[in-house]
C-alpha cells in the first residue's frame, strides 16, 4: 500500500511519536510510507525516521487558525495527493485532521482514516466549540474510519455526530512496556536534581509532558508553594520542549520556590527519570486519554492526573493513582503533597500501578491493529461500489502476507 501520513507539527508528544512508530513499522512491513508536516518540527525527530520514510515540510500548514495559509495548505495537500495518488490518507491533530482529509476527499483519495488523539472542541469557549465542531463535522463527511485512543474519545465523537459507531476502532497509543517497567535511575542524577555528589535523594515530582499551554506547567508553578511548604526539600522536575518554554522559564523565574524546580528539556530516557521520581503527575485540562499517563504506571510510581475523557479506563482513583479535576491544579498539588508525607499510602499506589494490565498499550499491538484497520477500511470502499479503482484493487494485492490478515 501507498500510506500518506498527514500531521500538524512534529514535535515531541505522545500523538507525533506513535505516528512515526506507525510509520516505522509499515515501511519495516513492505509499504511505501509517506509522512508531511507542517511548519513546527523537530528536527532530530524528522531524522529519526528519514532513511525508511519520505519525509516533507509543508510550511503553510500551522496549527493556529489562519484562513489564508489553511486555504493555501489545503491546495498544496490537494495537488501532493492527486501526484502521488496514495491509498490511504492517515491524519493526525486537529488541523491537519480538517485540512488534510478535505484535501485527500478533493484528490479522490480511495480511503480517508483520522486518527483522534485529541478533539478541539472539548474545554473551550462557546463560540470555539460551535466552530470547531462544524469543521470537524464537514470533515467526517468523507472519513472511512476514526482511530481513536481511548473509548472516551470514541463516545464522545458518536455523541456528537462524527462518524458513526462502526466506523470508529479504539487502538490505544503505544510504547515499549518492558523499557519502562525495567528501568534503573539516570546516570549522575545529582545533576538533574541540583544535589551534590552523595547528597541523599530529596523527594521528587516529575511532570513528563510537552512545554504546551494546555498543559498547565504554569499553573502548576504557581499552585506548587503549598508542596514546598509541607515537604520544604521536594525537588520538581519539568521534563519537555515545546514552544510554552519561555513562558515557563519566565514563571519560575518569578516563583520564590524557584530553586525547587528544575527544567531540564527533553531527555532521551524518560524511563528512567520517572524510576527516580517519587510521585509523578500530569495536569493537562484537555487531551484524549496520554500515554504518558500508562508510562507513569509501567514505570511502577504513584501518579496523581487530570480527569480527562478515558482517564478511569486505566487509572483508578485511589488504587494505582490519583484522579483530581481537570479544571482545579490546586487539587493536584495538595494531592502530591499527601503523597510524599505518607509513604504507606505512596507504595500502595506504586505497587498497584506495577500490577495494571497495560498489554494493550504495547508497540506491536498498536502498529498491527491500525495495519488492520487500514484493510478493513479499503475492503469496505471496495465493496461500496468503486471495485475497478485501481488503486484500491492494487492496495489490497500487494499487502505482505507476513502480518495478521494481510
């Protein structure tokens, strides 16, 4: 098959990363992979993958709303396809999950999937929902099929009339479980700390998220006083990039817990900074259902995290972490500080996290499900009435005969 993989940016998150491992294993697989992204990208992640995948920069492509580069992405979408011809347009993200999928409808594009990691209607004002919820609705107009990453964001789109329920698969997003839960602390972690060399381990909170501001790493820095106040040694780690970073810089400059918290950038192992933390958390106000969440319990640490959609399919509240309102950071914060004055209750959460049955949020699970539904989606353009498309006859010939159903 010839696979078109369309995201907003390329950064890195949870929704970029198991894009290019899905990418990784349909090339490793016998397809020919195409990836496009917009303006913002990392490009040590664009190289990641560069040798297996065909990899472009489509720079009118942004994530804000901007009527004229959407209409002038749209275009430059729509001749990329129609020159390619691929048999399958996969999106990703918000923007590019609009753009891209009426740009593969003006292609002619055989079959259209929209992968739904996040949905931008969900904690906005009035007005944003309305025009969100328009977008996103013209769009499933031309969709086979949705992938979405939680049951939650399943239910919530059927509710809301996008796509209907046999056209949307729950494949949860995936990562290497044995990494995680094997793994030992960084190697000189006194540095990360600010601690001198054989200095005991202070008490450690690590936030292991993406510098955006629906994160709320900001308002985490401001609510993090009453942690200090109870646990005065606590050490706060702030493991990211993304482009809320000097925004956050800014703010612990102006925290008087400021020698508390320490941001160290994106690290390559997070694995094992979450085996040095004692508890970890996540604040997000509105995403689907983050992998980093399923990390934090492969990881075997007490975890206190927003309630997002599908957040109670995995994490239960008060046996393998703690659930506190999306809307109140503070809650959060007082949670975190329980915790670490109540190692009792602390182990009883990490021992229950190490227990949680995530075998469904393994890599190869992930990559041979939406390999799956990819044939699923053409056999069922096929038999809607287009059998002499060549490229959906062809698409489905040429599948390897190495992977389930193919």
């Amino acid at each position: 098959m010839k696979i078109l993989h369309v995201l907003t940016r390329l950064l890195r998150g949870g929704s970029e990363e198991n894009t290019l491992a899905c990418c990784l294993a349909q090339a490793r697989h016998g397809h020919e992979v195409r990836l496009v992204h917009g303006e913002e990208y990392d490009p040590n992640l664009r190289m990641s993958v560069a040798e297996a995948v065909r990899v472009e920069t489509l720079e009118r492509l942004i994530n804000s709303i901007s009527p004229s580069r959407d209409i002038s992405a749209f275009g430059q979408l729509t001749r990329l396809m129609r020159d390619w011809r691929p048999d399958i347009v996969h999106t990703h993200q918000s923007k590019a999950g609009i753009v891209g999928r009426l740009a593969a409808r003006e292609a002619n594009i055989p079959c259209i999937i929209h992968g739904v990691h996040i949905l931008p209607f969900v904690h906005v004002g009035n007005a944003q929902r309305l025009m969100y919820l328009a977008a996103e609705r013209l769009a499933a107009k031309c969709t086979q099929a949705f992938i979405d990453v939680s049951q939650a964001m399943r239910d919530i789109c059927i509710a809301n009339h996008l796509g209907s329920a046999d056209q949307h698969h729950v494949v949860h997003s995936g990562f290497d479980l044995k990494r995680f839960a094997n793994a030992q602390w960084p190697q000189q972690s006194h540095l990360l700390l600010g601690t001198a060399v054989g200095e005991p381990k202070p008490p450690v909170i690590l936030m292991l998220a993406a510098l955006e501001p629906r994160k709320r790493h900001i308002e985490f820095i401001e609510a993090f006083g009453q942690v200090v106040d109870r646990v005065p040694n606590v050490r706060l780690l702030l493991a990211g990039e993304g482009p809320a970073r000097s925004a956050i810089e800014s703010a612990i400059a102006r925290s008087p817990y400021a020698n508390n918290v320490r941001m160290i950038g994106y690290h390559s192992e997070p694995e094992r900074l979450i085996s040095l933390a004692d508890v970890c958390v996540l604040t997000s106000m509105r995403e689907g259902l983050p992998r980093v969440m399923m990390q934090y319990l492969a990881g075997g640490r007490a975890s206190v995290v927003s309630h997002l959609p599908g957040v109670e399919e995995v994490v239960k509240h008060g046996v393998n972490g703690i659930v506190t309102p999306a809307e109140d950071v503070g809650a959060a914060a007082a949670a975190i500080a329980d915790l670490l004055q109540n190692e009792h209750y602390r182990a009883r959460l990490a021992e229950s996290a190490k227990l949680t049955d995530l075998a469904s949020w393994g890599l190869d699970t992930m990559c041979d499900r939406v390999e799956l539904i990819y044939q699923s989606a053409l056999e069922s353009t096929l038999s809607a009435g287009r059998p002499n498309d060549p490229r959906i006859r062809d698409g489905l010939a040429k599948q390897p005969s190495g992977l389930p159903g193919f």
